[in-house]
C-alpha cells in the first residue's frame, strides 16, 4: 500500500524534481513569508499549482535548501509521503535573488497536525511511524511532535499525511558528530499495536538501498554543496544508517 | 504618546491547496489593537454560514467545522482574546491564533497590508473608531458559490444583506 498518497496533480511534478533537482522556475509570490525558523512562503508555479519556497531573505540559504532537496530525494526513494522538492536556481524576474527550495503542495485540503490531528493517529500510524524512523535517520529534530510540520486530511479512503519542512536535519547543529541527535520521537506511534513491524520494515528498506544511488542524489547538488559538505553530509547518512538499529531499540526484537 | 501594536487578518477558505486558481471562499476579517499598558481592542466579523454550494467544493471530512461556522469562529475569537500573554504584554492574541491557521492550512488567517491605523488610545474615540472600521469589512465576506438567482418583481435595496455575525471585546 503506497503511504504517499498526493493530489493526483502532484504525480506531474514527482518523478521530474526528483530527475532534475535544480532546475529554472519562474514562480508568481502570491504571500508572505511565515514567521518559522527559515520563512516559507506560498508561490504559483507556471502550471497553476501551488508549491511553499524558503528560505526567507534574511537566514541561511544554500545548506538549508540543500536538506530540503536530500530529504526528499530520499524519502521519494523509499516511497514515504514527504513533499517533493526541487531546487530554484535564482532569477530576478520574480525577486528570488539566491537558490530556494520549492516545496510542492500535495494535499487539497491540508490541515497542520496541531488542528486536531492527533485524533487520527491510529488511522495513519504506518505513515507515521515510517517516517519516524526516517526522521531518525537523517537526524532530524524537527518533527519531535512540531505541531506545523505535519500535514494531513481526511478523506473517505482513510488519512492521509505530508510530512513538510527538513531543514533541521542531516545534524544541523553539529556537522562534526553524525549522532548528535538521538532518535526522533515523532507522532505518538512508537507503543502503538504493530508499530514494531512497521519499524523492522522501515529499517531494513533504509538498510537495504544502494549506497551509490544516495551518494549519487548529494554529489548532484554540487551547485550549492561543497565537496566537503557532500562528504560530510554521505558520511552522517551512512553512520545513523548502521546506528539505527540500536537507537531505535530493536536490538533482539 | 502609547505606542500601538495592530494587526488585520483576513480569515479564508482555499477549496483546494494545491491549485492557485481555485475558489477562496471568505471566511471573515479579524481586527485588535493593544495599547501597552492601556487598553485592548479585539473585533471579528464573519459570516455565520457557507452556502450550501461553497460547502460542496469544502473537504468537510477534514473541515466539519465548516459547515457549522458560528460556534466555530465565537470559539476562535475566544482563543484570540485569552492567548497567553496577550493581556499583560503587547503580544497581540490574534498573531498567536495566525500561525496555528499558517498557509499550510486550507484555512488560513492571511496578514492584510492595510494599516489599521488605530492611532493614540482615546478612550472616547478608538473603540468606536475600531467598531466601525470593522464593520466596513462585511462587503468583502459575500458569498463567491450561490445558486442562480431568479429575479422577482421587489424593489432594490439601496445595499446588499450580508449574513454575518459580529463580536468584540474591549478592556
């Protein structure tokens, strides 16, 4: 069963971000910047259909992209509902002066998680807890139950969820050490009936992909990543990868 | 002279997210003026029920409050009012409400560009002044999805009815 389940506009956006990760989009800014941590901001894309950019102006820019694009890149690998995202190159004509990250939107009728999500945890758990171990993987500590960086709706086939915002992951905070953050905490799923299988599954579909594929997806984004960034964002990828086992406790389970 | 913090929100309903060109149904406009250390002023207007033709475009599985607006909005204004913080620092409640309604929602409370210009607190003056202000903002809550309208034979009004509903509070 695919746990990304986006409008069905989105499916024309997918697998060409994920092709061709830096590409020339003149979009339309049709709002403000919101008040978070980087700024992001809704824009029309030449198509019609809506996608956030960030960051703001005035905050770090090509590091925090480039999590944006890594995030979803991988998460697109293993079939989990994360935004996709591509990088903009800058372009005058429509003010983006510097590389944004353009995350696209993918749920009609999007509700952020503190709007009553919690309620639907049971509906969406393997959703959930995926991404959870995902999270823990990329060492991201921004989806530790953040109220806004989870998106879902409900509809007559179930709940659906869109995980956004990544930019404090990959070790945001300390670059030198891979496991500087722990396992992430997500949604209230790790006690849930069957969230250990989901986990197993989770681990091993991490485990399991092809070292060259990801090494491939970080050096392509050489246009706003450093060698030395690259190495050392592959090397804290390929360190929580071999740790995830013992950080999520499923040593002998 | 009392410095002044003011914001206006426009309270909106995007039927779809992921199109720029889809219906926005208006939902309501939120209205505060804090005047550290003075007095605070916190209006909304909004309309009391969605046509039965905007709620058909409205994922009311994901948005039943939607189709029950009234409760919905009072409670709103109840939680602008009572934000933590709002009352004894210049914090205003409104801001707080606006970002759990952020542009990831597909209701959102939307920063209009409009100054307010609530000016220094008199208090004769600026409560009306607010009162009034808002209420000019029901000609922007109209309905954007009615049935056809069939004509009968009825004088004009000078202005359209709009069915809205208006709080305030004042301390």
């Amino acid at each position: 069963m695919s746990l990304r389940k986006f409008a069905p506009t989105a499916a024309s956006y997918e697998d060409n971000w994920f092709d061709n990760p830096i590409q020339d989009i003149l979009v339309k800014i049709v709002g403000q910047y919101s008040a978070t941590a980087d700024g992001a901001c809704p824009v029309e894309l030449p198509g019609g259909s809506m996608a956030y950019m960030k960051p703001r102006p005035d905050t770090q820019k090509n590091l925090v992209v480039a999590r944006e694009k890594i995030a979803a890149d991988l998460a697109h690998l293993l079939g989990l509902p994360v935004a996709p995202t591509v990088v903009k190159r800058p372009n005058p004509a429509d003010g983006a002066c510097y590389h944004s990250a353009l995350s696209l939107v993918c749920l009609a009728a999007g509700r952020t998680w503190q709007n009553g999500g919690q309620v639907h945890v049971a509906s969406c758990f393997e959703a959930l807890e995926s991404l959870r171990v995902f999270w823990s993987w990329i060492g991201d500590i921004d989806h530790n139950g953040h109220p806004g960086n989870l998106v879902y709706q409900v509809t007559t086939g179930g709940v659906d969820v869109v995980a956004i915002d990544h930019s404090y992951s990959l070790c945001h905070q300390n670059l030198n050490d891979p496991l500087t953050s722990g396992a992430c905490n997500g949604y209230q799923t790790e006690h849930l009936p069957q969230s250990t299988e989901v986990r197993r599954k989770q681990i091993a579909a991490i485990q399991a992909l092809d070292a060259t594929e990801i090494e491939r997806l970080v050096r392509r984004l050489g246009e706003i990543l450093t060698i030395p960034e690259q190495d050392r964002i592959l090397g804290i990828l390929d360190v929580r990868s071999k740790a995830l086992i013992k950080m999520l406790k499923m040593e002998g389970v | 002279m009392t410095a002044v913090r003011e914001a206006l929100w426009r309270v909106e309903f995007r039927t779809d997210l992921t199109q720029g060109a889809a219906p926005v149904i208006p939902v309501g406009f939120l209205l505060e003026a804090h005047w550290k250390g003075h007095a605070r002023w916190l209006g909304l207007v909004f309309r009391r029920k969605l046509t039965r033709l905007e709620l058909d475009s409205v994922n009311v599985l994901t948005w039943p409050e939607m189709s029950n607006l009234e409760p919905f909005m009072t409670n709103l204004f109840g939680e602008a009012w009572g934000f933590p913080g709002s009352d004894s620092s210049s914090a205003l409640g409104s801001e707080g409400l606006a970002a759990r309604f952020s542009p990831f929602n597909a209701l959102q409370f939307v920063r209009e560009e409009t100054p307010v210009e609530a000016g220094h607190f008199d208090p004769v003056q600026s409560f009306a002044s607010l009162y009034g202000k808002l209420l000019g903002f029901r000609a922007r809550l109209h309905p954007i999805l009615t049935a056809p309208i069939v004509p009968l034979r009825r004088k004009a009004k000078e202005h359209d009815d709009v069915d809205v509903e208006v709080l305030n509070k004042a301390a």
